[in-house]
C-alpha cells in the first residue's frame, strides 16, 4: 500500500511541473525580447569598447611588427609571416 501512494505522490507531482512547464513556454517568448531589450540597454556601449579594443590589438600587433624589424629578428619576422599566411589562407 506504501508503494502505491508514493505513486501517486510522483504522479501528481510531474503532473504540477508538467502544467507549470506549459505555462512557462507560453510567456517565453515575451519573456526573451524583454530580455534582449535589457541587454541591449545595459550593454549599448558595448560595440564601442569592442572596436576600439580591437584597434588597441592591431596597433600593439603592429609595434611587434616593427620591433622585430628594428631589431633584426629575422626569426621572429619568419615567424610572423608565416602566421599571417596561415590567417589569411584560413579567411
């Protein structure tokens, strides 16, 4: 007799997440462009910051670049072009 009750505990159980689950899914999509907008909102800066941070990685790539040029490091120099070849064979 235990056994069956447990059941039916289990039973009613899933069958509350199951209804609470369905009505969940029917408000998502209201739910996900309130999000995206306060995404948006929050991080609207965020491009920004992006370009200028890959410009900063450019111009630092650039004083590599020149430094090893400056320095003869012809090593370094191979290396850099043979890593530039590998980018813009993989573009």
């Amino acid at each position: 007799m235990p056994a069956a009750t447990i059941d039916a505990v289990f039973l009613l159980a899933g069958a509350i997440v199951v209804g609470l689950t369905a009505v969940i899914a029917r408000a998502a999509a209201k739910n996900d462009e309130d999000v995206a907008q306060a995404l948006v909102a929050v991080l609207g800066w965020a491009e920004a910051l992006w370009r200028a941070v890959f410009v900063g990685v450019l111009a630092l790539a650039l004083v590599v670049v020149v430094e090893a040029l400056w320095r003869r490091r012809w090593d370094l120099v191979r290396d850099l072009l043979a890593a530039a070849a590998v980018v813009v064979g993989a573009a």
